[in-house]
C-alpha cells in the first residue's frame, strides 16, 4: 500500500509537470495565420502632426528640427493635406534673420527648408496646448479650417514628431505653457477610443524627452525619445554667420537616416529606432516598444513616414448600390447639364506629388 | 527665597537687565561680525563665479565679419579728427562729426541743451550733441541700442579720448551694410562730459513733455523707441593695451550682471585683456585673487558707489532702466609689440560688433541674472543676499539696544517705587511710568526741522537770487547756509532741556530711527548704507546713560564730534590735501582743505540739483538731525544732572 501510494504521488507530480511543458509549447506556437496577419499592415492611409513647441530667435533649431522633418515626410509621400504643421514662431521673417524668408538646417545652407511649398497650419500664437489638444483628439472648434483638422479615422497611421524645450514630463509650449505626459497620454488614449488611429509612431526630440511617453497606456503605439529621464538634448551645431544652433543633434542623424529612404525603401522602423547612437547623440536615445504589437525590425519605414495609395485594378463590374439612388441619379444628371452650358470650363488638377523634389 | 519670590523682580525687569548690563558687549560682538562677514565676502567660498543667464543673449556664437578695412576707416577718420581739432580747440567739431554720420547713411540730428548755473544768475552754458539712427530694417522703430561716444575738447583737463569718435563712426559704417538689425540703433556723440548725456537723456524721456528751468533740454527730433541697452566707449587709442570696464551709476546703481558678463565673455574671446577696475599687466601678474586684493577690489567699488556719482556716461542711463556700461581702452604706453600696433584696435571692433549681435538678439529688457552685486574679481561676484546681512548685523544691535532700555527704563521705574513702598506691590497697583513723549518727540521734530531747512534753502531760488545780488560767492553762500544750520544743531541741545527721562526716551528713539535710515539707505544704496553703518555704529556701543564718566564720556563726545557731516567732509578732504601737497604749510593747508570742502559740497548740491542724485539730501535731511540727536546724547550728562540737582533742591 505504502509504495503504492508513493508511485501515485509521483506519477501526479509528473502529470502535473508534463502539462506544464505541453501547455508552454501550446502558447508558445501561436497559429501562423494570426502571426503574419498582425505583422502585416493593416492601415490605409497616413497622417502627420509636426509640432515646433518654442518660439524665441535662439530657438531657430527647433524650427529647423520641424522643418526638416516636414519636408522628409513631403518627400516620401504623405501630401500636404495630411500633414499638419504647427510652428510657434516665424524663424524666417525674423528680423535677425540675416537671410530673410529662408531657414536652414545645415551650416553648410544646401537646403532652405522653409522652400517655396511649406504649408503651415497652425503658426505663432495658434500653437498652443488646447489647439493641439483639440487637434489630436479631433474636438476642434466650429469653423476650424478643414486644413487645420487631423482627420484620421481607424486605418491611419499618425506621426506626431514634437520638438521644443522640454522637462520631466512635460513640454513647454510657447513661453506660457506646458502640455504634461499625462495630458498626452489621455489625448492619445481618446483618439484610440474614437478610433482615430491605427497606428501611431510617437517622437519627441527634447530634453527629457523619455518622460513624455511614459504614461501612455494605449495600444499600437511606438515612441522613440531623443534622450531618456535626467538627460539634455543636445544641438548639433551653430551657424557662426546667423549667430544660433542649426538643428537638435537627434533629429539631425534622423534626417541623416532619411535623407537615404526612398518610397519604394525595404528599410525598416528598427533600423531608425538606432540611427542615433549614444555616441554621436550624446544624450541616450529611448525607445518604447511594449505597447506596439508588431516587430519593428519588421515594420517598413514607410508604414509612417511615408504614405501607400493603395490602388486595386478590377477587371470586373463592380456594382455599388446607394440608399437614394434616385436622387443621386437625378443630381448627377443636373450637373451634367449644367456642365454642358459651361462647355468652355475645363478642369485642370495640380500636380499632386511634388516630383521636382525626387530629381 | 526672597530673590526668587521677590515680586518686584519680574522675570521680564530680571532678563532685562541682566541683558542690558551687557547691552555695550552684545552691540560689540554684533560690530565686529558684520565686520567679519563682510572681509569673509572675499573668500572664494562665500562669492560666486559669474554665468551668463539670459539664453537670448548668446554670446559669442556668431564669428565677428568687421574687418581690416573697418579699421582703416576708424584710422583715417581718426586722422581727419585729428586735423579737425587744430581748428576747434574748445568746442567740438558738430559739422564735422555730423557730416560723416550723413555721410554713412545714418538719421542725424543735432541737439541743444542750455544750462542756467542754479547760483550765479544769468550765467548760461550752451552745448550741442549730434546723433544719428541707423533704422532697424525691417520691423518698427519699437526698440533701440545706444551707442555713445563722449567728445572732450582739446583744453579739456581729462585724458583725451577722441579715437572713441572714429571707431564709433567706423563701427556705424559696418552696421549700415548689414540687414540683421532687430532694434534701432543709435551712435551719440556727447560733449561737456556727464551734462552733455544728462540733456540727451531728459530730452529723449521727457522731452515735450517737461523742461527743467535749469538745465533746458528741449525736444529730440527722432527717437528709436524704447531704450534696451547702451554701451558708452571711451577710447584713448587705437592701439589699445587693456579695457577697464566701469559700471558704477547714479546714486550706486548698477547694470545687470549679464551685461557685465557679456562684455567680459566678448572681450576674452577676441583676446583683449580686459575686466573691472583694470591695471596695466605688470602691475596686475603679483597678487592677483588674494584675499587681500579681493577685499580691496570690493571696497574700491563700494567706495565709488557711496559717492553716488557715476563714473562714466553710461552711470546716467540706470535712472531709466537702461543697462549700460563704458568700455575704458586704455593706451599702451609701453612699445613692446611694434608690428601688431593697430591689432589691438580691431579687436575692440569685434567686441562691439560681438555686443551688438548678443543685445540685437535680446527679446525683453535685461531682466534674468542680478541687479545688486558686488564685484570681487571678474569672474566672481557676491549678491546681495550674501552681502546684506552684513548691514543688517551693523542695524540689529540698535533696536536690541532700544528694545533691553525700554525694558530698564520701566524695570528702574518699578524698583523705586517698590523701595518706597517697601511693601511688595502688584504690576496693576503701580501707576503707569510717566513718559515726556511730547517733549521728546518735539525735539525730533525741531531737529528733522533744521535738516529740513539745509534741504530747501539752497534749493530755492529766491535765496539763491538774494546771495548773489549780494555779491557773494557760490562756495560762499551754500558753506554760510549749512555753517548757520550746523551751528544752531550744535546748540540746540543747550537752550531745549529735556525733563525727566527724556533723555532714555531720546535715546530709545534715536537707535530706533538710526537703525531703520540705515536699512533703508543700504536697501536704496548698499554702499552708503554700509560705510554709514561702520562709522555710526561705534556710537550704540560708547552711548550709555548711565555709566558714561570720565575719560568715556568725552570720547564719546569727541567720536560724535567728529561725526559731523562738515567736520567729516573737512577732515576727508585735509587727508587727502596732505597727500596731494605735502609742501604746504600747515595753515595753508587748512585754507586750502577749506575751500575744497566748500567746493565738494557745492558739487555735492549742484549733483543732487542738475543730475538727481540723492546724496546731498541724504545727508542733510536724515543724517543731518540724526547727529543733532546723537550729540544731545553725549551732551546728556549736564541735563541729567541739573535734573538731580533740581530734585534734590
């Protein structure tokens, strides 16, 4: 009887331990089918929110930290329309701006960043923490301009990239203000709840800038910081003919990145999440990845800093059934009378991929 | 059991006394640590390093683009000025100097000022200084930098600084050329040294609105908005050994420190050697940074201060919230380094050009680091948190002193009558102490009155008007004025006797009313304030009216004394005679000591007329009747006694 019960007893452990192994090895090989479906982008458009938080001459390099960034998501293909651009002072029409209407990011002056296609939605005294607040959450004001709306919707994905002078969990807005990490988490957890993202890539180059991400509880979301709690930013370097720092010392090796990024570019988000080393950036460059689903390494670049049209040519008819097709059939025969006694109108469209920048 | 159940002896009489019995050592001990704090302001431990704090400010990160062709303009005009001076050897060359200001491209303007001598009527001094904006060229005239050079004439007796006109003009030409201007800036040349300022000043602040009736300023034709910042050059040479930077205002005000900070951050970064209250190289390499040399620098600019006279141009434009500074290059004397002889002047060219691009690039008035410091090498500062409580440590002991006589004045009160009595009696059975507030306050009043009467009678013109009609000398009449004051402050405490404790309720009131003037002159001006302190100070400790006999007694009567404004400005100005002509005779140095004294003190008054500083009316309106109360103190005895003796009669 004795033994028998021991053998029971260490048949039960042994039960008990190989479960356990069966149950690990069960969890550890999720279905194929769900994997490659959740590293497969899922969104259908995207969008872009570019923040100059501080204003103040000697503030020209966050300007050009900003500026910079716009035009590389221009380049890459994300129109004008769905970048909103936010710049809390005119670096250009400075007065001490010895080149007046151009802003450079670059001692050397190859590039003027503020060219001849810069849309700036919200400028100067517009950019401050309620209108940004407002904009990522989508409660903007009645008569909001449709330019100075983010109008995201489930399948977008959203940049935010903020620059300025920042401190433990906030970021100061104009001389007046500071938006809080807890503020930015909440705003971002609305537009979750509203299904205003698909993703969202989060970048900050300030100081401290690891304490902006630090709240954040919502899914799909990646955050890259230029620097980590307790650290400075730093800048690059000075331009010796204007007098200020040029650009933040993160964003140029960002840029340096980009610059080599084609639309068609297999490059990936883990690749940019190590474009700044700590000896080159100087300040440690910090990266949240827990709340972001897929592998980055795996991610293309373009998922954010470019954007798909996605274009499906169908052979077949496609029906598409409306709830009032009468009176879609009728309007569309009115406008097409109207048309016809306006026969000398002609349409012509704008070139919408500014292709002069590829050359 | 009877000490320590004894009634009469409330714990508060007992405490009182025991203190007050030690009053005379509490006062020394408070002395000599004010003393100690401040020589312990020297050591580096209790100063700080000087930092730049105004972000906006950035010095030195744009490379100075002004050249070697600016420099030989600054040395051709030097040459043509030169030439102009042969010409004009008492005025300055207005047509000249404007002609080239046109000539650059600058707004010019001339502007007069008239000076009416407040004391010998109808005597009136013209003068003329000519100005010219350079627009900022692309925002609004809402700000403006001044650049000042001063113009002396060839028979001025100061050193001659008449390169600071060409190398103004010179930079002028280079700012002309470049469009990065946020802010109007001004080139003034000023003549008739601080007066020539002083009018432009008025006139741009006030002008229109009022107009002195001594000094007629007028109006300005142009303005360039709201004044940032100045910077005031007096350059001696193009060849240029070493910058002293002066900073010390009207009335002991200072520029931010940040200015201070910004020329001195310029100056090194183009290799001038340079800094506050420089010396030539030689002199500088022995002992510098000791405590020593610290200590000294310190009270070297306290000693400028207390005066309250400026000791530049720039010293004028504190009064309106300006911060400014003069950069003193001073000419090399020795000729060590032949081939690099104008090197040095370009260098100062790129520090003002360094200057102009940091203020160009300021977006609110000076406003971050300090407005009250005290300078203890270049780059180390102590501020005004630190050096306070030095004063404060020389005030403290008087209104402990008035507090622990209150607390005796009572006590010995309550012992007599509980001695007569010879029954132990209750505090609410004792008839209140009668105090002869009336009288004392009286006194007080009769004595503010004279300093009163020192502060407008000079002033007034009639008085003025009835001297001169009279034939008496400006010296003359302002020494016959205050002689008579002084004389009648001297005797009043003979012909107004005070009653019983009249004098402990004086005394009580002096201490009080010393200590508060000065806290409030060492808030207003640090430096007075302080050096008032050290010399009245002794006073708390000497007067005492109980045990003062003998050989106490009188030094406490000569310490006062001696404490007289006169009897100190005479004294002051007979040491420094003796330095200047140690041949004299003894009596002839006295007359000559006279007459200085009467000339300080009509510059002191004509100061405090023409520029506003506050000086003279310090003196003759606070410190004034507060002698005249100290010397009723240490005259004290003879009334005390005559009380007795009345009373025992």
């Amino acid at each position: 009887m004795r033994i028998s019960r021991q053998t029971l007893l260490l048949l039960s452990m042994l039960f008990c331990i190989y479960t356990q192994i069966a149950g690990q090895e069960q969890n550890n090989q999720l279905p194929e089918k769900y994997v490659e479906s959740v590293q497969r982008s899922t969104h259908t458009n995207n969008w872009a929110v570019l923040v100059d938080a501080s204003r103040f001459w000697f503030n020209y390099r966050h300007v050009a930290n900003v500026l910079s960034i716009y035009r590389s998501v221009k380049r890459l293909g994300i129109p004008d329309s769905q970048i909103i651009l936010m710049l809390a002072d005119d670096m250009a029409c400075n007065a001490r701006n010895p080149r007046p209407g151009q802003v450079y990011n670059n001692a050397k002056q190859h590039i003027n960043v503020y060219g001849d296609d810069v849309e700036v939605d919200y400028r100067g005294y517009e950019v401050t923490v309620e209108n940004f607040v407002r904009l990522l959450t989508g409660r903007t004001q009645n008569g909001t301009a449709r330019s100075k709306k983010l109008l995201t919707d489930a399948g977008s994905n959203v940049l935010i990239y903020l620059t300025g002078h920042g401190g433990d969990g906030f970021l100061k807005f104009q001389d007046s203000e500071e938006i809080t990490s807890q503020e930015l988490a909440d705003a971002v957890e609305q537009m979750w709840e509203k299904k205003r993202y698909n993703e969202l890539f989060f970048m900050v180059d300030t100081c401290q800038a690891a304490s902006l991400y630090e709240k954040f509880t919502s899914p799909n979301v990646l955050a890259v910081a230029s620097s980590l709690v307790g650290e400075d930013s730093l800048s690059h370097h000075v331009d010796q003919s204007i007098g200020v720092y040029m650009i933040d010392r993160y964003t140029y090796y960002a840029l340096e990145f980009l610059e080599r990024v084609q639309p068609n570019s297999k490059k990936s988000m883990g690749e940019f999440l190590q474009v700044c080393p700590k000896r080159v950036c100087i300040s440690t460059v910090g990266v949240r990845k827990d709340l972001y689903r897929r592998d980055p390494n795996k991610v293309p670049i373009t998922d954010f800093f470019g954007s798909i049209r996605p274009t499906q040519i169908s052979t077949g008819r496609i029906n598409i059934t409306l709830e009032d097709e009468e009176d879609f059939i009728n309007a569309a025969i009115a406008a097409e009378e109207e048309a016809a006694q306006r026969s000398t109108f002609k349409v012509e469209f704008p070139s919408q991929f500014p292709t002069e920048l590829f050359k | 059991m009877g000490l320590l159940s004894d009634p009469s002896l409330t714990p508060r009489g007992k405490f009182g006394r025991t203190l007050a019995k030690h009053s005379g050592k509490i006062s020394l001990f408070f002395y000599i640590a004010g003393l100690a704090w401040f020589v312990c302001l020297s050591h580096p431990e209790f100063s700080h390093g000087t930092y730049l704090s105004e972000n906006a400010l950035s010095p030195g990160l744009v490379d100075p683009e002004i050249g070697q062709d600016s420099l030989r303009l600054a040395q051709s005009l030097y040459e043509e000025l030169q030439r102009e001076r042969t010409e004009h050897k008492s005025t300055t060359p207005h047509a000249w100097i404007a002609a080239k200001m046109h000539q650059i491209g600058l707004e010019t303007h001339v502007h007069n000022f008239t000076l009416r001598y407040p004391f010998s009527a109808g005597k009136e001094y013209h003068g003329k200084n000519v100005y010219g904006i350079l627009r900022a060229p692309r925002v609004s005239s809402t700000e403006g930098v001044v650049y000042a050079a001063p113009y002396r004439a060839v028979n001025s007796v100061h050193v001659d600084i008449t390169a600071s006109v060409p190398i103004l003009l010179a930079f002028a030409d280079f700012a002309r050329k470049k469009n990065y201007w946020a802010k109007d800036l001004v080139f003034l040349v000023t003549e008739q040294e601080q007066l020539g300022m002083h009018a432009w000043l008025e006139a741009y602040h006030e002008g229109g609105i009022r107009d002195s009736p001594i000094l007629r300023c007028g109006n300005l034709p142009a303005r360039a908005g709201a004044l940032q910042a100045a910077l005031n050059l007096e350059v001696q040479d193009l060849d240029i050994d070493y910058i002293d930077v002066k900073i010390e205002g009207l009335n002991g005000q200072l520029p931010n420190l940040d200015m201070f900070n910004l020329v001195q951050r310029l100056t090194s970064r183009s290799s001038l050697s340079s800094g506050y209250k420089h010396s030539p190289r030689k002199k500088r390499r022995s002992h510098r940074g000791s405590l020593e040399d610290n200590l000294r620098h310190m009270l070297e600019m306290l000693k400028i201060q207390a005066t309250g006279v400026p000791n530049g141009n720039h010293g004028l434009f504190h009064r309106y919230r300006i911060e400014s500074l003069t950069l003193e290059a001073v000419k090399r004397t020795t000729n060590t380094n032949n081939n690099n002889r104008y090197g040095s002047g370009l260098s100062l060219l790129k520090t003002i050009e360094g200057i102009s691009r940091s203020l160009n690039n300021l977006l609110e008035r000076f406003h971050q680091s300090y407005f009250f410091y005290i300078l203890v090498q270049n780059d180390r500062f102590v501020s005004i948190g630190d050096y306070m409580p030095c004063l404060i440590a020389l005030a403290s002991p008087m209104f402990i002193k008035a507090f622990l006589l209150w607390l005796t004045t009572t006590a010995t009160t309550d012992e007599t009558v509980s001695e007569d009595d010879s029954v132990p009696s209750h505090d609410e059975e004792k008839p209140p102490i009668q105090l002869p507030y009336i009288s004392v306050v009286l006194f007080m009043v009769s004595a503010l009155l004279l300093g009163f009467l020192c502060n407008t009678l000079p002033f007034s013109q009639h008085v003025r008007d009835y001297f001169t009609s009279m034939g008496v000398s400006t010296e003359m009449s302002v020494g016959l004025i205050l002689g008579v004051q002084v004389l009648l402050g001297t005797l009043l405490p003979l012909f107004y006797t005070l009653p019983e404790h009249g004098l402990e309720l004086l005394h009580i009131g002096v201490l009080i009313f010393m200590g508060v003037t000065l806290i409030v002159t060492g808030l207003l001006n640090f430096a007075l304030g302080f050096i008032l302190a050290v010399i009245i100070s002794p006073l708390t400790i000497l007067l005492n009216n109980e045990h003062s006999k003998g050989f106490r007694q009188n030094l406490t009567r000569l310490y006062t004394f001696l404490l007289n404004p006169i009897v100190i400005i005479y004294l002051l100005i007979l040491w420094l005679t003796l330095f200047e002509f140690p041949e004299l005779s003894f009596a002839e140095l006295g007359m000559r000591a006279l007459k200085a004294s009467l000339d300080a003190i009509t510059f002191g008054l004509m100061d405090s007329i023409i520029y506003g500083n506050w000086l003279y009316t310090a003196i003759a309106a606070i410190y004034f009747p507060l002698w005249i109360l100290l010397w009723t103190l240490s005259l004290g005895r003879q009334n005390l006694i005559t009380q007795l003796e009345k009373k025992t009669n």
